[in-house]
C-alpha cells in the first residue's frame, strides 16, 4: 500500500512554498524593527526599588527568594532592562512594604481593606 505518489499531485507537490519579493519585505521589516523598543521600567522605581531593597537590609538574592523570582530577575528591574510585569512589581511592594509605583512612590505601602473616612 503506498500512498507517497498521490501526496505530491494532492498537495501541490514538492517545492511549493516560494517566497517571492523577499529583498523589498525585508528592508521594510528591518526599518520597523529600528524604530520599535519596549518599554522598561522607568528610572525612578528603580531607584526606588534599590534603595527600599538596601533600607530592608536585604540582598537581590533575598528579595528575590521572598517573592518566588530568580535573582536575576531583581538585577534587571534594579539596573532598568526588565521589561514591567504588574505581578512581579506588587510582589515586591508587598515584600518591601513600600510602594514603587504611581504619585506615592517611595511611601510606606497602606494596608489593603477599609478606607479611612
């Protein structure tokens, strides 16, 4: 039972896939991908974050292990390469008891629940 002679004539047979106009779609691509970057944390909640890290007498490696994160994963949100994880930044707000984020950055982090009226 061979089936291998009708898959070519079936599927449009071998070599199909061309690519046609390469050169021009690809110098676009690359003038776009010049222009794109991410964004990364801003400056100020790194040095927020350093500063609440070193006022907790804590280490990267610390910190990291309080939030259930690699160590490198402090390193890139201290020095300003990580790309922002909400998650990750609540974590270590909670985990410093400061907020790093927003108008009040740098404060004592309030409890979560009722407001006070």
């Amino acid at each position: 039972f061979d089936l291998s002679s009708g898959i070519n004539a079936e599927y449009g047979g071998a070599g199909g896939n061309t690519q046609k106009g390469i050169q021009k779609n690809t110098a676009n691509l690359d003038r776009e991908t010049e222009e794109l970057k991410h964004d990364t944390v801003s400056k100020d909640f790194s040095v927020h974050l350093r500063e609440a890290r070193a006022k907790a007498g804590l280490t990267q490696k610390d910190l990291a292990q309080k939030i259930n994160e690699k160590p490198q994963i402090v390193a890139e949100y201290e020095s300003g390469k990580a790309l922002p994880n909400n998650q990750i930044q609540s974590k270590m707000e909670r985990a410093l008891g400061i907020q790093l984020r927003g108008k009040n950055a740098g404060q004592p982090l309030q409890p979560r629940g009722k407001k006070k009226s």
